[in-house]
C-alpha cells in the first residue's frame, strides 16, 4: 500500500528518472551550508522530490534582513539560529524527508572535524567568503564529495561544480536515434524477415505491416541493385523512397492506395538508414585509462565499460550490445510484438553476454560477481551508446589560472557584455571583502566611496593574473549598488537551477554542466564556462 502511495505521491518525477533515480535520491544525505534565501529555496526543491535526508550548517541567527527575502523564515524566526528555523519549515514540505541542523560556524568545523562533511552524498554552500571556499573545497576534493556552490549577489546568479569525476549512464539525450541495425542485420531479425513477402500479401497484412519491415525488404532489393551499398547521398535517398513508394497498392483504377504504414517509411528513411557504429565519445571511454586498468577499486561505472568494450570487440563485430527498443508504429498487434520481442530477445542475449565479461573482470580483482546486479547489467547495455563521463577542475586550480584558461577569458571579453565580465567582478568582491571584512556598498553612504576600493581590487585581481582587460565602469558600479544583496527572485530561480544540478549528480542521469554557471537577471541569459 505504502509503495502505491509514494507512487502517485512522485508519479510525474518517476517518469522522468525512474524507480532507480527515486531510489538514489531517497538514499541521498545532503548537507547545505547557510539557510540563505538560495540555499532554502535549492532545498525546497530537494525536499519535495523526497531528497533522503538533508543536514543545515549555519551558525548564524535569524535577522529582519532574512525574514524579508527568505521564505522559509518568519518573524517570529527573528533571533532564533536560522539553520534550526530553515530546517523545521522545510521538513514540514514533506514527511517522507528526514531533516537535521548543524549550528556551527563552517570554518570552526573545517577546522575542528573536516572529516564531518565526508559522510553526504553532496555538499552544497552558498554565500560563503573566500577563504572558508577554498577550505571547504579542498576537504571536499580530498575525500571526492561533489560540491555545488551557489550564490546569489544582486542581478546576478553563480553556480560552480566540482567534481574530479562524475559518470552518467542515463544520459537521456535530446533526438536519440533508433538502433535498428537494418544496415547490418543480427540473424534474429534477418531470419523474422523471411517471414514477409510484400509482393504477394493480401490486402489487409500489406497494409499493417511494420515499416521497419518494408524498409529492411526494400533495402535488400537497392543491395541487390546497387553492389551491395546503402542508400548514402540525399539523391539516393530521395530514389529508395520512390522505390518505397512504388510499392504501395493500387485500386482497380491504378490509383495508390492510403497505406499509412508506407507513408510512415517513407519518413522513416534517414532514421532507418543510420549507420550503426561505436559514437566516437565512446571509443574513447574505451581508451580511458580506467578503463584498461580494472583493479579491486575501479567504480562499477568502468568495470562496466571495460565488459562493453570487450563485447564490441568481439561478439558485437565493432557494434555496441543493442539497445532493444523500436519506436511505436502503425502495424497490428500481432506483427508489431513480433518484432518487438526479435529486438528485446536479441538486447537480452547482448546483455547475458556482457554479463559474461562482468563476471570474469569481477573474478580477476577479486570481486564476487554477484557485487554488480543483472538489473545494473541491462541498464548499462541499454544506454551504453550515451554514457557520459565529466572530470572537472579543482577550486585551487581554478584560482591558479592557466595560461589556457585566461587566454579563453580574453577571448569572451572581446564582447565587453559577455557573462564572463560577471565572474571577473565576483572575484574583486571577494578580494575587497578580503581586504575590508566587507563587501562593497553594503552600506548605503559607502557605495561612492567603495567605487574607487572596488575597481582598484578589480585591477590587481586582473593584474596578477595577466589579464590585459578592461571592464566597464558601469559594473563596477553595479556591483557597489548591490551591496551583496540576495534579492528572492534571483535566489529562487537560483534555487530551481541549482536543484536540478543536485538531482542530476545524485541519480547520476542526465549530464551536469562544467564547470561554472553564471545568470544575468538584468538581460535574462545564462552561460557556462570551463575556468
């Protein structure tokens, strides 16, 4: 009953990440730094999709300042610790969802018990100053817990991942093409074929019959005429629908008939005809190094990859195990399920059989090969063809720029507007909270005064890191009014971004952006850059 439940309760979300993804998310412990107006509105969003757990770090105490941009605090909140405040309404979002509060200072605890930030799933932190970053980062890094930082600062909105590696097997990609392998056809399907005769069908099976099939028939017949080649070229391609459409029945008085299954052919030519290959970004997580290498410690993830590849190599003739899906299609039932199970009962077979090589790579290490399920197993050959696999940068290497890296910022601020300009002013805000023990313009008769301060720590930053530049004095200027401000509607549509991010790292479906994300509120867009 309970299972019922919880499936109406997440009946949309679990259509987009399955059981699986619902099951990482419930096992998944988050901890958030400061119960900022960003950081309450990323957990909201965690909490209503039934994040496990989450922890709130922050010892600081409820102020009128946070009651007036912050949902998730009352005025009666006012003088109470704000991570004990945050989290009590928070967990009232959902029941499902287990809720705690750390009120310590983040840096006393870095200090004091890094290792207390090694048991979450995911570390988010917002609006933390610098140093305290740096530190955070490096704990983090060390102990390989992804970090999410996010900030809200006036119009503008910040993200950074960091990552070293994160590997995605449901990459869901936009306009996936079918594998069908109707240009090299496994012996299942050619012998399923045989079973069709389009030049001597009645009328009715003519007419119901998948197109899949009328393709691979017609296919045969162009082979047949053409050396042995697939139609390639659009003028090809243009002749084998006419081949197609030189099929279709006439009625007593010559005219073509409406055979809808020839139509959908027809458009199905381009999809059909794919030439079924490794994708490149394949074969090179074939070429990884952890890849090659399977030892007692290689993540599941590789021991995975490395069976596939070997499965390529040999039973799948330089073709990956098939994904065992084919698109719906005007057909009757019974033709259509036939075919079906041909793709399904040949996906399964690929499977067992890289199976095979999971269990022997498993015994060589040591593992016992039941440590990777058969479930596991079949969900990796089915999206085996979109696995992706993102190694991010450090936060100390990122603050020890490259030469590469500054010439590519040079080169986006050859557009003196481009979004980039606004991670250059985040860094001199720092540097001035650095030297000031404040951010610029935080109050109101210093925001002249703290132009000068500004663009002075804006060029040395620039100086010492050998970018020739020149920003605007309008941004400076912006950035003194803003007087680190965290408006509700930059920290609310931070919130939903940043949730998303959180979502992808823990189900580990969908691809995660890297490394930095930078939203401008003032003109609407957004933009990622590698740094």
């Amino acid at each position: 009953m309970a299972k019922v439940v919880k499936e109406q309760k997440y009946d949309r979300q679990l259509r987009l990440w399955g059981d699986h993804g619902q099951e990482a998310l419930e096992s998944a412990h988050v901890c958030l730094i400061n119960a900022t107006a960003a950081g309450t509105e990323i957990l909201k969003n965690l909490v209503l999709p039934g994040i496990g757990s989450f922890t709130i770090v922050d010892n600081n105490v409820v102020s009128g300042e946070d009651v007036g941009n912050n949902f998730f605090l009352t005025r009666r909140n006012i003088g109470m610790n704000r991570a004990q405040a945050a989290m009590e309404l928070l967990q009232e979002l959902n029941e499902d969802v287990t809720g705690n509060f750390v009120a310590q200072n983040p840096d006393q605890l870095l200090e004091s018990d890094p290792a207390f930030f090694n048991k979450f799933t995911l570390v988010i932190s917002t609006q933390l100053p610098e140093r305290t970053l740096l530190s955070l980062a490096e704990t983090l890094w060390n102990a390989n817990i992804p970090l999410l930082i996010c900030r809200a600062y006036g119009f503008v909105g910040y993200m950074r991942i960091i990552v070293k590696e994160h590997t995605v097997i449901e990459s869901h990609p936009d306009n996936a093409l079918e594998d069908l392998r109707l240009d090299q056809l496994f012996s299942e399907l050619r012998e399923h074929l045989q079973q069709y005769d389009l030049d001597h069908m009645d009328r009715k099976d003519h007419s119901h019959t998948p197109w899949i099939v009328i393709i691979a028939k017609y296919l045969e017949k162009w082979r047949k005429e053409n050396a042995g080649q697939i139609p390639k070229t659009y003028k090809d391609k243009e002749a084998f629908r006419d081949m197609i459409r030189q099929g279709v029945l006439k009625n007593e008085n010559g005219v073509p008939e409406d055979e809808e299954n020839f139509e959908e052919a027809v458009k199905n030519v381009n999809t059909a005809l794919n030439i079924t290959k490794c994708p490149s970004h394949i074969e090179e997580i074939f070429n990884d190094e952890r890849c090659t290498n399977i030892t007692l410690q290689t993540p599941n993830f590789w021991v995975l990859a490395r069976a596939i590849k070997e499965f390529t190599a040999a039973e799948g003739n330089g073709s990956l195990p098939l994904r065992g899906t084919i698109p719906d299609m005007i057909a009757d039932s019974d033709k259509f399920i036939k075919i079906q199970n041909v793709y399904r009962e040949k996906a399964k077979k690929d499977a067992a059989t890289v199976e095979h090589y999971v269990s022997k790579l498993l015994q060589s290490v040591g593992r016992p090969p039941e440590s990777i399920s058969e479930k596991d197993i079949r969900l990796f050959c089915r999206n085996c063809a979109f696995l992706r696999v993102v190694r991010g940068r450090s936060l100390s290497e990122e603050y020890g720029l490259d030469t590469a890296k500054t010439e590519d910022i040079v080169s986006y601020m050859e557009n003196p507007d481009n979004e980039i300009v606004f991670y250059l002013m985040l860094r001199a805000v720092d540097r001035f909270h650095k030297q000031h023990g404040r951010y610029p313009g935080v109050y109101n008769y210093q925001v002249e005064g703290d132009f000068g301060k500004l663009k002075s720590c804006l060029n040395s930053f620039l100086q010492e890191y050998g970018l020739s530049l020149c920003v605007k004095d309008e941004y400076i200027q912006e950035f003194c009014r803003y007087g680190a401000a965290e408006p509700h509607t930059i920290a609310s549509f931070l919130g939903g971004a940043a949730a998303q991010e959180a979502i992808k790292i823990i189900t580990q479906q969908f691809v995660i952006f890297n490394n930095t994300f930078i939203y401008n509120a003032m003109s609407q867009t957004s933009a990622t850059f590698q740094l």
